[in-house]
C-alpha cells in the first residue's frame, strides 16, 4: 500500500519574507488551481522536459497545491518516489487532498517548509533524487541556500526544470505589462525577474533557457 507522508523541519523563527511569502499564498490557495489554469501546457512540457523513467525519483520544490503531481506520478510509476516541498501550509493541504481524490499510486513525501529549511535528505534517506522541477516558484529560485540543499540531494547529472515569469526585452511592453501585473499578484521578490533562473544555472553544469509567451515566461532545461 502506498504512504504518503508529510515531514516538518525543525521549527525555527520564521523570515519577514518568509512570512510574507506565507501570508500570499495562504490567500491565493482557494483559487490557485483556476489562476494556474492557463499555464497548464507549460506545465506538461516542463515535466515531460525532465524525461522521467519509471522508479525515478523526483523533486517538486514550490510543489503549490499539487498541480504537477498527478504528471510526475504518471511519469515515475509506483515504483518511484516524489519529495513535494511546500512552505504554505494551506496550499500543502490541497496538495494532499489532490492525491487522495487522484489516488495516486507513487509514494510522496510531503515537507512543509521552504526548500532551505526542508528535510530533503533524511526524506530520500540512502537515495538521491533523479530530478528538480520548480514549476512559478521565483522567491524558491532567488534563494541561494534553498538551491544549495536542493543540489546537494541530486545525482551528479540528475535533471533540473525551472520554468516561470521573467522581463521581456523593453521593445515589448506589453509582454511586461503581464509580467508585471502577475508578479505583483504572486510573487514576493520582485528583484531577479530579468534573469530568474540566474542562481539556478550558475550552480549547473549545463542550462539551456527558452522564451515562451512573447518573451514573458521562460523554460530551463539542465542537469546538475
């Protein structure tokens, strides 16, 4: 039978970011599903860019209220193995809830927590994780200690998967008028949104970045 388990970090005093990070998503949870809705093609191409095998093992950090779950399920079978790290708590309840109603066959270990703060290790145990995905997760992508300990759980040549909001070139302004209005809406830091990915693929052997979206969102293809 499958188990799906949910493991805390230790509790430590939260960041004003953090807070405010929480305080976000703790009110967009209702209708995240329906906000996240039109980007939903990205998403199955973002996950079909990490080319999973079944019994892999795969992380799914900013993991929101579940979205990617059922495709990275899909993907690794009940053979494999999903770390979900979520900071908002409210968010992580749909996440859970997603699965049950899905009964999705993979186990997953949920871990409430930023990914700097998030037991990623002692959740794989002996293994290391064969994947990344950071589906819109701009605040997890600025965080140089949260991409440290994300790293440090994959495989030397694992795959890693970003995909998100950043500025389009000045001579489309209406591209970043988007850009904006979403941001503003979804994201904590606005500092990073010309290069988004910048800390991710500095620490990488290998990225590749395409544009989407008239410039406004981006997909990074690399290994660690």
């Amino acid at each position: 039978m499958t188990t799906h388990e949910e493991r805390r970090p230790d509790a430590s005093p939260a960041s004003p970011e953090s807070r405010a990070s929480d305080a976000l998503y703790t009110r967009r949870a209702a209708i995240y599903d329906y906000e996240l809705m039109p980007v939903a093609p990205l998403r199955r191409e973002a996950i079909a860019a990490l080319a999973l095998a079944p019994g892999d093992v795969v992380l799914d950090i900013g993991a929101g209220t579940g979205l990617s779950l059922p495709g990275l399920s899909e993907a690794v079978g009940p053979a494999g193995h999903i770390v979900a790290v979520e900071p908002c708590e409210s968010m992580m309840h749909q996440a859970r809830e997603r699965v049950g109603v899905q009964a999705l066959a993979t186990p997953i270990d949920f871990l409430t927590a930023t990914a700097a703060d998030a037991p990623i290790a002692a959740a794989l145990g002996r293994r290391r994780a064969d994947a990344a995905l950071f589906f819109f997760t701009h605040d997890a992508l600025q965080d140089a200690a949260g991409l440290d300990r994300v790293l440090r759980a994959l495989k030397p040549g694992a795959r890693v998967v970003a995909a998100g909001l950043a500025w389009a070139p000045p001579w489309l302004p209406l591209s970043n008028l988007f850009v904006l209005g979403a941001a503003m809406h979804s994201v904590v830091r606005m500092d990073g949104l010309g290069c988004p990915w910048r800390e991710l693929a500095h620490r990488m052997k290998e990225a590749e970045v395409e544009r989407r979206w008239l410039a406004s969102a981006y997909l990074l293809r690399g290994r660690r």
